[in-house]
C-alpha cells in the first residue's frame, strides 16, 4: 500500500500541492511496510522495465474480451469502413499513448494517476486566480475520474460475462447436460478476482500479467487459425456480407460497431502502468508502448478480418461462439481467454479501489487524530472495499449478461474520451508542440472532433441495443 499518511512536503505528493492526500496503494507501485505495522510510500521512479509495462499495457488493451468482438464490429461497418476504422483507430491510439508517456513531468513534478495529471494540465493553463485555479484543476480531475470509471467499471462488467461465457463453455465440453448455468460461472470468476483483489499494487500483478500476455498470444493464435479452419469449410456462397435490415437497423449497428472498435483500443492507465517502470521513464513507457502495440497489430487485424471473412455477417458477438470444430481448439481458446481477462480484470478494478480506500483511509485518520492507520486495518478496510466493489459487477454481469451491448458503451462514454480524446488536448494544453507545428495542431483538433463525433455515435447504438435486449431477454437469462 502507498503512504497511509498525509505528506508533510509538496514534493512528495505525486505532483499535487501539499495540501492533498498522496494517491492510495491500489494503484501506486513503491511501496515499504513499517515495523510500526503501517504502509509508507518510498516515492520515485518504479521498478519495472520496459518489458514489465509492455505486459501491463498488453494486458490492458490486448484482452480476448477486446478483440473477440472485432470482427462482429467490421461486419457492423461492411468492408470498407470497418477496415478503415480499424486502422485508423490502431494507429490514433498508439500515437495518443505515446503522447501521454510524452506528459511524465511535463511540470517537473510526477503525476501518477492519470486523474493527477488533468488536474495538474487544466490548472496551470488557467491560473487566473485562486478560485479560477482551483475549479478548473478540479474540473479536469473529475472529468478523468468519471470516464476512467465508467471505463473500468464497464469493462469489467464485460470482461466478467465474457469469462463467465468461456468458463460455461469449457464445462459443457465436458458436461453436455450439466446444470451449472452462466450465472454460476460469473460468481465463480468473481470469487477468483476477489482473492487477488487483495494484491497491494499493480507492479504486484507483474508476474501475472506476463502470464496474461502469453496467453493473449495463445488465445489470438487459436482463435485466428481456427477461424480460418472454419471458414475454409463453410461453403463460401452461403457467406454473405451484406448489411441486413432497414437503413436505421444499419446505421444503429454501424454506431455499435464504433463503439466496440473503441472499447477494443481500451487503456485508461497509461498514467498509473508508467508510475511502475523505472527510469528513463519516458524512453522506458515509449519502448513498452511499441512492443505492447506489435502484439496487437499482429493479433488485432487478423482476427477482425479473418473473422469477418469466415463468417461474414452472421458472426456472433463473442468470436469463439462462431467456432464449431474442431471442439478441443475452443475449449483451448476459451482457456486462454479466462487466463487472460484474470489480469486484465485486476489492472482495471485499480482506479475504484485507490477511490474508495482513499475515502476510507481519510475518514479513519481524522476519527484516530492524523496518526497512521495500523496494518490490521488497513487489510481490513481494502477487504471491505473489494468486496463491495466486487459484488456489485458480479451481480450486474450475472443480471444482464449482454456481453456487445456493455462493451459497446464502455467503449463509447468511457475509452474514447480517455484514450482518443484527452491525451491529444492534453499535450495541446500542456504546450508540447514544437514552434511551426500547425499541421500537427490541426491533425490534433481532427482526431479530438471525430472520436467526440465516434463517443455519441457508439453511446446511441449501444443504448438502442440494450434496451432491445432487456425487452427480450429476462435478468439472469443464461445465454
């Protein structure tokens, strides 16, 4: 856990003034116990190498949940424009990561939780007066802190149906008429995530993250040959690629498909993953960017395409579900996908953690006088929190497991703000344009009006979708 106390010098406080609480332990990565029996932050630079942040920025971003819909989202958007916004949006996101790493000590002071770093932006730029200074600090922090948890809490409730989804379908394989429904298998997901809950930190999750990786490699490389395999024996005149349904049916499915695209390029953390590496931060995170970003060009494209190919318009929302035979190289994916999303789940869950603990951890040291909360607490107070947090995504995955439908509006009103939009206006604010850099002032005021366009695109398709879906389906309904 980070320091439980209040910082009693500027420089300490993850690049904030002195009077704010230092950013909590869920999230930050230095971390020494007391043999008082209570946390301290040992701040500066992380431990982890570039290797270690391209695991957690491939664990974020490369999930089976992200790119398993994909090819449902081309076939949203028809040939043309699905390969153009798939493109597009690979080659924007992984310029706005790097512009993002490019922001560590823009200001001299570090910033380790992306909220921080909209605060420290927002404020300096607009330093008019104190009451100016303080609101519009405050309005860029609260403006990250709800879309990052609309983001994780989203994603998380997608990635929980997902592994539900797989974790049912390995059962079925091996029991065609067992009993255990959907909803059983979310609860046991959401059991496993609460035990590694209870981690202190991200770098804590390294081992586990590399582990994911491979396995985002694992899953992609099944699920792209089998896919393949499949398609080359479907009779390929009963494949169509048409757009079915009315040209409001079309257009509806086409905002979807947007905001799924969206969600696929997901990573609300870049901020908080590049706190964990260690120096040279910038060149470390810019190394780790590029190798993360290599295994999802590798993977991401050629499932979309392969995919679409293979099935064409009838391909279902969750690739692995199109996937008929051979049977062991589902269960294989399916594998691989829970393995995978096991990590992802912990990287996004981070975010509501510091939030709630950070509230705790005040209330508790205002109650004992400012003095530093014992061990035993502290565990007691994270135990708290988790389960909370947990028990409310399990019980929203297991009630409406519309697995494209939450992926679409995570996408949508959580990452495209984050991940398209923010970090292009952020190096804007922060001044980090070279001087004669107008086409570069214009490509960013492009890519910040069109996913602003793509935001309220995806949010009405996902919404139509899900209010077709609770009309349909009954809660708790096992898929």
């Amino acid at each position: 856990m980070a320091s439980i106390c209040l910082p009693s010098t500027p420089g300490n406080c993850s690049g904030d003034d002195g009077n704010e609480a230092e950013e909590v332990s869920a999230i930050t990565v230095n971390d020494s116990f007391q043999r008082n029996g209570s946390y301290t932050d040992t701040t500066g630079s992380g431990r982890g190498s570039w290797k270690h942040a391209a695991f957690h920025v491939a664990t974020t971003i490369a999930t089976p949940a992200a790119y398993a819909p994909l090819p449902f989202a081309v076939s949203s958007l028809g040939w043309p424009l699905g390969v153009l916004s798939l493109v597009g949006a690979t080659l924007t996101t992984w310029y706005s990561s790097l512009l993002i790493a490019s922001l560590w000590e823009w200001d001299g002071k570090k910033h380790t939780t992306y909220r921080r770093l909209a605060r420290s932006i927002y404020a300096f730029i607009l330093d008019l007066s104190f009451i100016i200074f303080d609101l519009q600090g405050n309005w860029g922090y609260w403006s990250i802190a709800f879309f990052q948890q609309v983001a994780s809490l989203g994603n998380n409730i997608a990635i929980q149906i997902a592994a539900g989804s797989s974790l049912k379908a390995v059962y079925k394989y091996y029991h065609e008429e067992g009993s255990l429904t959907l909803q059983h298998f979310i609860i046991f997901f959401g059991v496993f995530e609460l035990v590694l809950s209870q981690l202190p930190n991200i770098h804590s999750l390294r081992w586990l993250n590399a582990v994911c990786s491979f396995s985002t490699i694992g899953f992609a490389a099944t699920t792209i040959g089998v896919t393949i395999y499949n398609g080359k024996k479907i009779d390929r005149r009963t494949v169509s690629y048409s757009l079915p349904g009315s040209s409001s049916a079309k257009m509806f499915k086409a905002f979807n498909g947007l905001g799924i695209i969206a969600f696929s390029f997901g990573d609300a953390m870049l901020p908080e993953i590049q706190s964990s590496v260690r120096e040279p931060m910038k060149k470390t995170m810019y190394k780790g960017i590029a190798a993360a970003y290599t295994i999802i060009v590798l993977s991401y494209w050629q499932l979309a395409f392969f995919g679409y190919w293979a099935f064409g318009s009838e391909v279902e929302p969750f690739i692995v579900a199109s996937l008929k035979t051979p049977e062991w190289t589902t269960v294989m994916a399916n594998l691989f996908a829970v393995i995978q999303i096991c990590g992802c789940f912990q990287i996004y869950c981070r975010p509501t953690y510091a939030f709630f603990e950070e509230k705790m951890k005040k209330a508790s040291s205002e109650q004992s006088g400012g003095t530093r909360v014992p061990l035993k607490k502290h565990v007691i107070m994270r135990l708290v929190c988790t389960s909370f947090y947990m028990a409310v995504i399990t019980l929203v995955a297991a009630a409406m497991p519309f697995f494209g439908d939450f992926v679409s509006i995570c996408g949508a009103i959580g990452f495209t703000p984050l991940d398209f939009v923010f970090p292009v206006l952020a190096h804007l604010k922060a001044g980090k344009l070279p001087k004669n850099s107008t086409p570069i002032f214009f490509f960013n005021i492009l890519i910040a009006t069109w996913f602003s366009a793509v935001a309220v695109m995806g949010c009405i398709g996902a919404v139509k979708f899900i209010i077709d879906d609770i009309n349909t389906y009954s809660f708790f309904h096992d898929i």
